[in-house]
C-alpha cells in the first residue's frame, strides 16, 4: 500500500499543478482512477476489521479464514 499511496500522491500532485504536458496527465488521471479505489477498500477493511475486533475480539478472524480457505479451491476450479 505504500507505493500505491506514493503514486496516488504524485498523480494527485500532477493533476493539481498541470504544468506537466497532456499525455502525462493523462496518464496520471486514468493511474488515480485506478488507485483511488484500492485505497478506499484498504482503509474500509482496515476499519471494518478494527469495529470487528472491538465488538467480537479475537472471534473477528473468523470471516478472513473462512473467506481465504474459500478463495484457494475457487480460485482453481476456474483454472
């Protein structure tokens, strides 16, 4: 998430100043509107996990697990 937020920052930046030629900011719009929703996910989970933990405690691992051991023989049989 680190690089993520690093390019979300320097697009953003790019786009605000605009001294930059056309095609770059373009290139730095369409990177945002890619970015930019990963780290509305990011922070959502981080939060959703943060109520999670205060209102069930450790019990809050449950959903993650179950979801990640479903993810694997998903993500074969489509293979």
């Amino acid at each position: 998430m680190t690089t993520n937020i690093t390019q979300l920052t320097l697009d953003l930046v790019t786009l605000v100043r605009s001294r930059r030629a056309a095609d770059e900011r373009a290139t730095a719009r369409r990177r945002t509107r890619m970015t930019f929703p990963c780290i509305v996910g990011f922070i959502g989970g981080c939060a959703a996990g943060a109520a999670l933990e205060v209102e069930f405690g450790f019990w809050a691992l449950t959903l993650p697990v179950v979801l990640s051991a479903l993810a694997v023989p998903l993500g074969r049989a489509e293979e």
